[in-house]
C-alpha cells in the first residue's frame, strides 16, 4: 500500500433526518443500532460529521449533535424519551387558540394580545416539546462538539410563513458558511441553535404555533425540504445516509383501476384521512425523486475527468458549488407506519385520547374500515405506538448492517 494512503482524508459522512411527526421515534431506533452496535466491527466510534434535520427530525438532530460526545447516553437516553411519551401530555388541544384561529379568519386584523399569545396559530400547544428540549438538551454542547471536532455541522430547515423561502440555519465549526444555492427561494443563515430554532422546524402548520425568530415567523421546514439532503451537499458531504419515514410498502401502488373481482371497492374517506395523505404527499414523498436526481448526477461525473470538469465549469456559475459523486444510502421503514398507527389507535380506549376534544377527533378517524391511517402515525406521540417504531428502526438498522458498516469505514 502507498505511503500516502495512510494520509489520504477520511470521507465526509453526513446524516439527514427526515420530519414525520410521532413518526420520529424510527429515526431514534436506527441511531441506537447505529451508535451501540457498528463500532463492534469498526473498531472505532462512529463519526457523523454533517447533521442535518427538518421537523421532528431537527429534534433528533439536535439531540445527536449535542450529546455524541457521550455515545451510550445519547442513544439510550434519545430511546428513553420516545418509549415513555404519553399522548395526553403532548397532544394537548388550545381551546383559545381555536377560537382566535376561527375569529381570525372572518376578521381583518390579528390583535396584539393575540401576537403575544406563544400558543396562537396551532391547534395544539408546543409547551410540552418546549418544556422537552430546554429540560433535556444540552443545547451549549452542541459548540463545544463542533469545538473538538467531533461533528461539523448542525443544520435544522425551517419555512418562512411570508416568503415562503425554505430558511436552513446552520451552526458549523467554520468562520462562514460555504457558497449554498442561488436560488432565491432557499436561504441559510449562519449562527447558533436555539430551542427556537428547533421548534420552528417542527412546527408543523395550524397543528403546533409558528415560532417567531428575529422579525420572521417561521414553521415546519418539511413544507418544503422534509429530507434536507441540500444542506448536507452544501456542507461537503461526500456520503450522505438518509433515514426517511416512508415505508417500501408505500412505494407500490396498486392499479386503481383494477377491474377484478378482488379489488377493494374502499368506503369515502373521511376528512382525517385525506389530511394524514396530504401530509404525506408534503413531508415523506419528495426524498425518492432527490435520491434518483442525485444517483443520475453521480452517473455522469463517472464518464469521465474531462466530461466532469467542463459540466462544472458550467455548474458553478449557476449553483455556486460544483458537482461531485456523493454516495448516498437510504434507510427507510420496513412496514408501513400508517398501518401500525391504525391498529394500535382501533384498539385503544376513549379516555385514552385525554379530552373529549382530542376523541372526537381522533377516535372516530381510528374505527373506519381502512387498513391504514397516516393522520394517527403523524400524532400519536405515546409510548405504545412509538415503541414499536423504536424497534422497526433498530431491526431495520440490524438488516442494513453490511451496508452501514461499508458506509462508515474510511
């Protein structure tokens, strides 16, 4: 082996962390097998150099970010908070904000009480998540990570309710940030995490407030960039492993036009089941087609040395970065979250749901006769459904182990 082998760098490895709500605690299932169980083989800690989060995801990422310092609390701990959730605590309905929500629509101007109202906007309150991360997160260790290089970056995405711009902040161990896109409906802005940074990004519209930063008022980054694999790009990632939370199941549709005499002749969904699909098609749906544009791009730059300088010659004038071949790896559910949520929501009692309120509205959404419900996956933050995902994510994890160690040898 060359001498200067020994020296050539360790590839730049980033993790992104899609939104999904309740959905999340997947996410958390496959870190823990990550962190706990690949160092076994690697002989070495894993490194994630770029972390990079939109909605429930920016919660996870934050929390990966500020506590890899100490591998076996950050996994463990991460587990402990999404097993012991308990639906009434978090999903707490603002009766005020409803009203003001309603009063608003038919009245021209907001009050100032209302502005100043940190619940109005969404039909839930956040304090629970608020409470969650100031108690739990050591947000300063997020800095003294970067400082000892042990991560590079931490970004979390955000929507910008006026502009509608896509807004990535970013806390990096650089003086600056690198050149990100020209396209003016994308902005990132340097500078450190916040509690309100992280819940702006989960904030997902008319269901939890929008969160005001500086002058903007800013909500769930998955609006536009649920999967922020931009961002890990920009950050020079040169892998990138994604862990989405929409299933291979849901990736298979079925002829809807089927003439057979085993063809589901389907009941008319109600109004929380066409709400958990346009949260789908929203939040979970855009990461295939990214992933397919980014393996077509990989494709070309292999025709050639000669082929790829002149591409970016051109590329750079536009994008402000020119392309290169990032290896990307997916990891995404093995069974279909919306399902699991309708058989755990159809079996569980109304004094579950905590109020008369949250019944009405999620009960009967439970007992229709579908065989899944994307609405429930998305807000059942309690333990019983939630630890069934922390331990799809860490079986699931534990069948891509091959590939994840590929992924995280130099």
């Amino acid at each position: 082996m060359p001498e200067w082998f020994d020296f050539m760098p360790s590839p730049k490895r980033a993790i992104v962390l899609s939104g999904g709500g309740a959905r999340g605690a997947y996410e958390a299932g496959v870190l823990r097998y990550i962190v706990e169980e690949l160092p076994k083989d690697l002989g070495h800690p894993v490194r994630f150099d770029v972390i990079c989060g939109t909605s429930v995801g920016a919660i996870n990422s934050a929390w990966l970010a500020a506590t890899i310092d100490e591998p076996a609390f950050c996994v463990q701990r991460l587990w402990y908070l999404w097993r012991t959730l308990e639906f009434p605590e978090v999903m707490r309905p603002s009766l005020s904000s409803m009203w003001k929500m309603l009063r608003s629509l038919v009245s021209r101007e907001i009050s100032d009480a209302d502005l100043e109202d940190p619940h109005h906007g969404g039909l839930l309150y956040a304090s629970f998540f608020r409470d969650l991360i100031e108690r739990e997160l050591p947000i300063d260790n997020i800095q003294r990570n970067l400082g000892r290089g042990l991560i590079d970056a931490l970004t979390v995405s955000t929507t910008n309710i006026v502009t509608g711009q896509t807004t990535v902040f970013a806390q990096t161990a650089r003086s600056e940030l690198p050149p990100w896109t020209r396209d003016p409906r994308r902005v990132a802005i340097g500078g450190p995490i916040t509690a309100d940074k992280i819940l702006a990004s989960a904030a997902i519209p008319f269901v939890f407030p929008p969160v005001k930063i500086g002058k903007h008022w800013f909500c769930d980054g998955g609006i536009r960039q649920n999967t922020p694999l931009s961002p890990a790009l920009r950050l020079d990632a040169d892998r990138v492993l994604v862990i989405s939370l929409l299933s291979d199941s849901r990736t298979d549709y079925p002829d809807p036009f089927d003439p057979s005499d085993d063809a589901v002749d389907h009941a008319f969904p109600p109004p929380a089941m066409m709400l958990g699909k346009l949260l789908d098609a929203v939040l979970l749906d855009p990461i295939d087609y990214d992933l397919a544009v980014l393996k077509r791009i990989n494709g070309i730059l292999r025709q050639g040395a000669e082929l790829q300088g002149a591409l970016n010659e051109v590329i750079r004038t536009h994008r402000g970065q020119p392309y290169r071949i990032v290896e990307p790896l997916l990891l995404r559910p093995s069974q279909d979250l919306g399902r699991i949520a309708q058989e755990f929501a159809a079996q569980v009692p109304e004094s579950f749901w905590g109020s008369r309120l949250m019944a009405a509205i999620c009960a009967p959404a439970a007992n229709r006769a579908y065989e899944d419900n994307d609405l429930m996956s998305f807000l059942l933050f309690d333990g019983g459904y939630t630890g069934q995902l922390l331990d799809m994510g860490y079986s699931d994890a534990k069948e891509s182990h091959d590939e994840l160690l590929t992924f995280f040898q130099d």
